[in-house]
C-alpha cells in the first residue's frame, strides 16, 4: 500500500465507539486523542490511526488531511 494511499485512508477513517463514534480522526479533538495516549492506544491499525492523527494534529499538519476527505 503507498503512503499516499494510507494517507486518503487515514483522512476517511472514523471513529468506531465511544462518545465520538462515527466523526472523522480529524475532528476528534486533540486533548481526547492526548488522553489516548495517556491511556494506551488500541492494538491494530485504528490504534495506528489514532497515533499518527495525534502526531499530525501536535505538528498543525491537519489542513493537509481536510482536501482528502471524501464528499
């Protein structure tokens, strides 16, 4: 898979519980995705996901995910 691609992939994933369930990585907000952190993320690739959200949203690289959501 290129990185390109895990990247249109990472701009579409959502959130599969809790009180977020169902919005976009992107817009979870950056203290909830600290607390994950904090509090291990989960095995597998969501887990990756959430990580490399987190890293994105502390480096302000989040305008770079926006375009590549799908409408």
């Amino acid at each position: 898979m290129s990185q390109q691609h895990e990247l249109v992939e990472l701009a579409n994933a959502k959130m599969h519980y809790g009180k977020f369930k169902g919005k976009y990585l992107v817009h979870l907000p950056e203290p909830y995705l600290v607390w994950y952190k904090g509090k291990g993320f989960p095995a597998g690739k969501h887990g990756r996901q959430l990580e490399l959200m987190l890293e994105i949203k502390i480096n302000g690289l989040e305008d770079l995910i926006y375009p590549l959501i799908n409408k």
